[in-house]
C-alpha cells in the first residue's frame, strides 16, 4: 500500500517517540486496523485495554464515547481523538436530563447504560453494558425490572433472551437499523449456504432472521473459530474487510452499511493527532467521578 506508506512510517515513529499506544475499534479501515493499530477489538475489549496500558498517550481510533470511555479510565494520561466530530447516532438520542425524567417515570428500575453514550448520561446511570456483555450485566443486577437505554433494538435484543423486564428509549444506530429482514432472505437466495451473523444493534426481526448475533468481537470469534465457508457480517463494512485477512478460506459476502463517524479517522489525522497532541479529552470533573464508577462496575462483571 504505497500510497499510506508515508503516514504508516510517520505514525510508528511518533508512537515509538512519544510512548503512545493506538486503540482501534474493529470498524476502522483496514490500514489503520493492520499497519499502526497497537490493540484492536469491540468496545468492551477497548474499554479494558484502555484500563491496562502503561503508554503516556492513548490515540483512540474510533468514536467519541469510545475516547471519553479510555480518558474516564485514565484520568491522569493524554487521550487524543483525531477527529471531535466523530460522533455516534445512539450518543445523541438521549441526555442526562432524560435518564433523569426516566427515573422519575419509573422509581426503582436500575439504569443500565450502552456505553454508546456520553460522560454526562453515564454519569445518571448505575451501571454499564456494551453488546458483548448486555445480557451478563443486566441479569447480575438480581431485579425483575431495568432501564436499559438508549438502543431501542439492543434493549428489545437482550429482552427476548432474558426474564428481566426491560424499558428502553428510542435510540437506533443509523448503521444497523437499515437492515431489513428481507435483506437476510435476499442474501440466502443469492448465496446459498450463507451463515448470516448480525450486531444486536440490528433490529430484532433481523436478529430473529439471522443464523447468530453478537458484538463485533464475538462474530470475529465466531468465523476464525467455526471458519464457515462463506458468511454475512450484517453490520459496518470494514469489520469484514478486517477479519478477511486471517481468514482467507472463509469467503465474505458484503451487505453492509458504512457508519460515517467511524470514518472520520483517516491515518492523516491520527499523524496529526500524535504530532500537535490533538483533540485532547477532557471530562468535567463534576461528572467524571460518577461515570467512571458506572464503566468500573461493568468492568467487574
Ligand atoms: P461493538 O464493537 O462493541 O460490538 O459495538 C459496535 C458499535 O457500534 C460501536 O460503535
Ligand atoms: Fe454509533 Fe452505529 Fe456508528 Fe457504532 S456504527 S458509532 S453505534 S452510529
């Protein structure tokens, strides 16, 4: 790949100079994944490495929240995000002010927080989750009745697989929700044999259509354990790019959607980011207490 060969050489030796370490989530693009990329994995996985690296900066190749998350963990290192306005649609459906109004509405009912959100609305909830540990979380709470927000489809996800009552909000991710169920059929017409994995962000008839589920780590595990011949990863279109490269055997058949923010971060920008130590995180520290012990009681679990 000559054309990033520049930035590659550029951002490894900046890493080296300025004991920095990149966390990339799996939905990055595959010369960030494979050539500066020091850990990669889902969101819990960054949320736990975040929590144990020694380096003195953190670039977080990925989303806001996912930044926020490792400077909540690491208060006292440098996190940097390449790009502020790599948002999330899930982040913007809720504030802290409705979490507020939704215990209000519901006394009693433990918050139970994606970690798709900001400092500020994990800073009202009890306790954390991501979609690799959803379920665990919400059923290690001992109660009859959660407040699971803000994802409408993962909450709706996780109630068909437990006794727990789950509330929730109307939040979608603006990647998965456009899956449909026809899509699932349409790709097993055309492809026969297929094995159709979705993100529990998907919509639950999709889920229901598909053959598994599961956080982007998880569905990783599931094709270089099982190798299925051919797959369908029903979620952002570099998770298949990226996982393809240790499993030359399994072919990937690619509906996929792309997710704007995750774009936003461009080996152009984590070399800015590293040399001009930008956009730094900062929590108000009126919040931060509180949010952080939101994410260390998932991290518990
Ligand atoms: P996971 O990697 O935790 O499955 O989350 C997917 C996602 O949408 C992150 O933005
Ligand atoms: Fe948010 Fe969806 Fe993009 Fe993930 S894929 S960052 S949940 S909009």
């Amino acid at each position: 790949w000559p054309v990033f060969a520049d930035d590659i050489d550029a951002i490894l030796t900046l890493k080296r100079q300025r004991n920095a370490v990149i966390l990339a989530h799996n939905y990055q693009t595959p010369e960030i994944y494979h050539c500066v990329a020091d850990l990669v994995g889902d969101s819990l996985a960054l949320a736990r490495l975040a929590q144990t690296t020694e380096a003195d900066i953190i670039v977080l190749a990925g989303v806001h929240f996912m930044a926020e998350t490792a400077k909540l963990l690491n208060p006292e290192k440098t996190v940097l995000i390449p790009d502020q306005e790599a948002g999330c649609s899930l982040a913007e459906s809720i504030t802290a002010e409705d979490v507020r109004g939704l215990r209000a509405l519901h006394p009693g009912a433990p918050v139970v927080t994606y970690v798709n959100t900001s400092a500020a609305v994990k800073a009202e909830s009890d306790i954390c989750c991501t979609s690799g540990n959803a379920r665990k979380v919400v059923e290690s709470l001992g109660v009859k009745r959660v407040i699971m927000i803000p994802d409408e489809f993962l909450a709706r996800n996780i109630a068909a697989e437990t006794d727990v009552e789950i509330i929730t909000w109307k939040g979608r991710c603006e990647v998965h929700e456009r899956f449909t169920a026809a899509d699932v059929r349409d790709v097993r017409e055309a492809h026969p044999g297929v094995i159709v994995l979705a993100h529990p962000e998907c919509p639950p008839e999709v889920v229901k259509e598909a053959d598994f589920s599961g956080s982007t780590a998880v569905m990783s595990d599931f094709i270089s354990s099982r190798k299925p011949p051919r797959v369908a990863l029903l979620t952002e279109c570099s998770m298949s790019d990226n996982i393809a490269v240790g499993n030359p055997e399994v072919e990937f058949v690619r509906p996929c959607n792309l997710c704007p923010h995750m774009k936003r971060i461009t080996l152009k920008n984590i070399r800015q980011a590293l040399e001009h130590n930008r956009h730094e995180v900062t929590i108000d520290p009126a919040i931060a207490g509180k949010a952080r012990r939101a994410v260390e009681r998932m991290l518990a679990i």
